[in-house]
C-alpha cells in the first residue's frame, strides 16, 4: 500500500507546529498530551504501541502511551505484547516497511478468550484498526515499530501520510524519555540459551502465555504448533520446576523471574 498525499499550506503549517511541539518533549505525560492534542485531527488513535529490539528473536522492548485504562507499558496482560508487535511487524515487512493498515479483528484471537477488566487484553479488545509504520536504526542494529490503534476507523489516507510526517517526532521523543524501570531490564528471550529456571526459549515462551490464562490449544494455535506439543513441553516444565500443575509453575517461574 503507497501513501501519498500532496500537502496543503495549510497542512503544512500545522505539521510545522507539531514537529516544534515534538522536539521539546522528554516525558511520557508530554508525549501523551501531544498524541491527544492536534495530532488527533491528522492521525486519530486511541493507543500507540511502540516497539523496538530484534523482531527476529523476540527480544523486544515495548512502550504504551493511551489515555485507557489498563493501556499501560506494564500493566497485567502485557507479557504477550512481544508476539503481538511480532506479527504486526511481519506484516509490515510485507507491505515492502511502508505504512500499512490493518484490520484487528485478524488479530484478536491472540487475546484469548476472555479479558480480565482493566487488563491490557481488555483494552485492546475494543480496538478496530491500526496503522503500522517503522524504521531500521542502523547504529543501534535494532527496528523500531510503532502501531497506532483506534476503536473507530483510521483512513488509509490522509492518515498514512500524516503518521510518514509524525514518526520522526514520536521517535525522538520515545528515545528522550527517561526509561521505565522494566525497560533498563534485559529482554525477554533475548537467545536460545535458558533462563534463570532452567527453561528453554520455548518453554519460556510457552510460560508467558500459561500466565496469562491461555489454554494449550490456544497456545499451540499462537505458537504454530499443536496442542500435544504443548502438552508435553509443560510435561518438561513441570520436570525442571519440581512443579505439579500450572498454577504451581507461574508461580514458580514469577518468583525466580523477580528474585532470581
């Protein structure tokens, strides 16, 4: 999908102004304030995910910035967020990494079947489109994605066009911000080499989403993989952890992951 809108003057005094807006902002409150100002009129949105780190191995950092409630950075449901960006990175690498809107309902199975309320799931589970966009920092050897999600439509155009103007300034002022405790923590699944409880990458993988409440058929079905896969890797967790059940295993896996 190409975007490609000539600018007004009028337009082009109003990007003007938001691009000085972004240059002065240095903290998450003033990044908010300045999505839900003007930027609204030329790029309406009711979350940005931001992500960045290496999308092939899945070790990711994450921001969220919305005015809903449970839409946080690290709010409960978040655990999932990696894959999420995954596969929204995925398809904006098939878009040849241009502007691409999406439908969200093709990705609503990854929130399960229900939602916690207040949960970051339940948040997203009201979204109705995103517009993905992304850039490949060279000197950090890492991408960066940024998805704008909306409960009511996002226009391929004028928006597409708006967010190729905007990028820019959302990302410098993301790079200012002083970091979230959880973001100055290594990432998540960052090699195939085990973590702290002795698990696989898989299997770590596997744990995040029993955390979350996900079934093995749901998960297998999030994974590419069957549900007797499943089935027999949380056969082997429950070996390493010296575990009985699931709910023995997050907590185990929850306490070795913030004391371990």
């Amino acid at each position: 999908m190409t975007f490609h809108t000539p600018l007004s003057s009028e337009d082009s005094t109003r990007y003007a102004a938001l691009l000085v807006q972004g240059t002065a902002i240095t903290r998450h409150a003033e990044l908010l304030a300045w999505l839900q100002g003007d930027v609204q009129q030329l790029l309406p949105h009711d979350i940005l995910l931001a992500g960045w780190g290496d999308f092939q191995q899945g070790a990711l950092q994450h921001d969220v910035v919305s005015r809903l409630p449970g839409a946080r950075s690290y709010a409960a449901g978040t655990d999932g967020l990696p894959f999420l960006l995954g596969k929204f990175h995925e398809r904006w690498l098939a878009a040849d990494r241009q502007p691409c809107r999406l439908d969200f309902s093709e990705f609503e199975y990854l929130l399960g079947q229900a939602s916690l309320p207040g949960s970051f799931p339940g948040s997203l589970r009201g979204m109705r489109t995103v517009l993905i966009h992304g850039l490949q920092d060279e000197r950090a050897q890492q991408e960066c994605l940024y998805v704008f999600m909306s409960a009511g439509d996002i226009p391929a155009e004028p928006c597409g066009t708006a967010l190729r103007m905007l990028m820019p300034s959302v990302d410098a002022a993301l790079r200012q911000m002083t970091p979230l405790p959880q973001q100055r923590r290594p990432a998540a699944m960052r090699g195939p080499a085990e973590d702290a409880s002795g698990l696989s990458e898989r299997e770590t993988q596997i744990m995040a989403w029993v955390a979350m409440g996900k079934t093995n058929s749901e998960i297998g079905a999030i994974l590419n993989i069957s549900g007797f896969t499943v089935k027999n890797h949380m056969q082997r967790i429950f070996q390493k952890l010296n575990v009985f059940n699931r709910a023995q295993a997050v907590s185990k896996v929850t306490r070795v992951g913030m004391y371990g």
